[in-house]
C-alpha cells in the first residue's frame, strides 16, 4: 500500500486535521480509484474546510449539522476566510465535506454521526437553454451541406447535413443520433427508433426534410464512407468507415457555425433545444414534447415553457399599447 498523499498546504492544518486529510484522501485514491485531478479538488475544498474548523477551533469528529451549514452560508460570501465561492462551487465543496463526514461515522470516529445528512445544498440558479431562431438553424443546416477539403467532401456534406437535420427534425441527442443504426429508420412509416439514456428506446416520426436528407447521404455518400472501412451497421460513418464518433459530430456542428457567422456557441444540444422549443412555439403540449424528447420527468420539459414565455413577454413589452414597457 502506497504512503499517505502529499498535501500542499496541509502543513498549516492542526495534526488531527492533518492526518484526517491524509487518510481521507488516502482512501480515495485507493479504494475508489479517484483520479489526481479529482484528488486536487477534494485537496482545495477540504483545506479550505478544515482550516475553518481550525480557526474556529470545532474539532471535525465533533462537527454539528448547524456548523456544517453555517460554513456553507460562510462560503458564499467569503466569511469563512477564502474568496466567495459561485453556488455551483459551494456545492462542490460540500459534496467533498459531505464525503469527508461519511468517512468518519464509517470509521466510527464521529461523535455527531453525519452531521452534513441534513444541511441543504446552495440554490443553484436554473439553466435555461437557448434555443437559436429558426432562421438560423436553416443558415446552420445549409452551412453543413457545403462541400469542404480533405477526403470525400461532396460525401461528408451530405452527411453533416443529415447529421444535422436529425439532431434538429428528431430532437435527438448526440449519443442517439450517432447511435442510430440504418435499420433505425423506417422511411415508410417516416419514424426513427432512437436509443435513449438508461438503454430507454423510443419511436419519433422524421419529418421529409430530415428523411430527404437521410435518402440523399445514404444512397449518394454512405456507400463510398462505408468502402473504407470493415462495414458497420451505423447510418453515420466517418472517413475511415467506422460509426461517427462524438467528438466528430460535435466538430461537424462547430464547424456549420464558424461558416454559418453565428456569434453565439452552438452545440449539438442546441439543436435539441431549438427543437423543442420551436415545437411549444408552435402550439404543441408539454407532455408531447416531453415524450418526443425522453424526459423521464415532464419538469425538464418545462423549461422550456419559460423559455416561450419569455419570448412572448418580449414581444407584448414591445408591441401592446398597454403594456407598460415604457412606463
């Protein structure tokens, strides 16, 4: 077994706290295998937390639940001695302490058990997504479908088009679209079997321009992808003739955006977004939606409700006589 880590800084903690830091960290790297960059951020916020206890002088077995949540307020504005932490940090660095207090009543050296059980988490702020304008998606999609450099181009622009137009006609994520196999589509019954988080499988209908594209890349470019490699069942290939990887995808669509002048960043996901919300915009229901896209949870859909509210705010504050917009 390999010796307790180094810990920088770790010297200006008093012994208990030391060698607690030392074991815990210990354990991490050894029994669950953590990387050193994650080693590295459990390193900052535990210093950061044990060098409050120390000032404060609260021993770590004897920490209660109202210390642990008062550290936690401590972080957002910097009481606790260090810069003021974002919400998304002060999470993190609670979920590292919440480890630490677990390892302690595991081993049997708390007196207060886990004090951390209860203390709640910082509120995060809510990510909505930001869906591009329709025009844009069009300038994204006719940006895909022009001819680059390098091998096959007139094939890959056929494909990246495709690629494209499934990520924005189906709603699908990266993972499934890439994922789809040429058995997946049914271009009679204009559907597409997608493959979903947690092995989860669900059928969506593909709209003619998606399955216009579809026809043209599988019929006009796919066989030539598929001649430089081994043969594969995937509806997406890359140059050597394998399934398109994720990292390959993602670059199709940055490189749409670069030729297209969007300013702002596009991602796959985007496109997923813009789905959805473009489909509430045009007067489909939330739990629709909620099923096209495979929420397990019809509160994920919603927010993209708030995201048409918004909109539709914006354009009565605008265009209503009365709307007090410029009271």
């Amino acid at each position: 077994m390999s010796g307790p880590a180094v810990i920088p800084g770790a010297d200006d903690l008093r012994p208990a706290h030391r060698r607690l830091l030392e074991q815990y960290l210990s354990h991490l790297r050894i029994e669950r295998g953590l990387s050193e960059n994650t080693l590295a951020a459990y390193r900052r916020d535990l210093l950061r937390y044990l060098g409050h206890l120390d000032r404060t002088r609260t021993e770590a077995a004897a920490v209660s639940t109202e210390d642990a949540a008062a550290w936690v307020r401590a972080l957002r504005t910097g009481e606790d001695g260090g810069a003021p932490l974002a919400a998304a940090s002060a999470a993190r660095a609670l979920a590292a302490v919440r480890g630490l207090h677990a390892f302690l009543d595991a081993e049997r050296a708390s007196e207060t058990g886990d004090p951390t059980r209860l203390v709640p988490g910082p509120a995060l702020p809510s990510r909505l997504p930001h869906p591009l304008p329709v025009d844009q998606v069009l300038e994204l999609i006719e940006a895909a479908g022009r001819p680059g450099t390098g091998a096959l181009p007139a094939e890959r622009a056929l494909r990246d088009r495709a690629l494209l137009e499934v990520l924005y006609g189906l709603g699908a994520r990266i993972s499934e679209a890439i994922g789809l196999d040429v058995d997946d589509v049914d271009r009679e019954q204009r559907a597409a079997l997608l493959h979903g988080k947690g092995d989860k499988q669900r059928t969506v209908p593909v709209g003619s321009f998606a399955l216009d594209a579809l026809d043209a890349y599988l019929t006009r470019a796919r066989p030539a992808l598929a001649a430089r490699g081994p043969g594969a069942p995937a509806i997406f290939l890359g140059s050597r003739g394998t399934r398109l990887t994720r990292q390959a995808a993602w670059q199709v669509v940055r490189r749409a955006a670069e030729d297209a002048g969007l300013a702002e960043a596009v991602s796959p996901h985007t496109l997923r977004h813009s789905y959805a919300t473009h489909l509430l915009q045009g007067g489909a229901d939330v739990r629709s939606v909620q099923e096209l896209l495979g929420h397990a949870s019809v509160t994920t859909t919603q927010l993209y409700t708030q995201v048409t509210v918004d909109s539709l705010r914006e354009i009565h504050a605008s265009a209503h006589p009365r709307s007090g917009a410029g009271a």
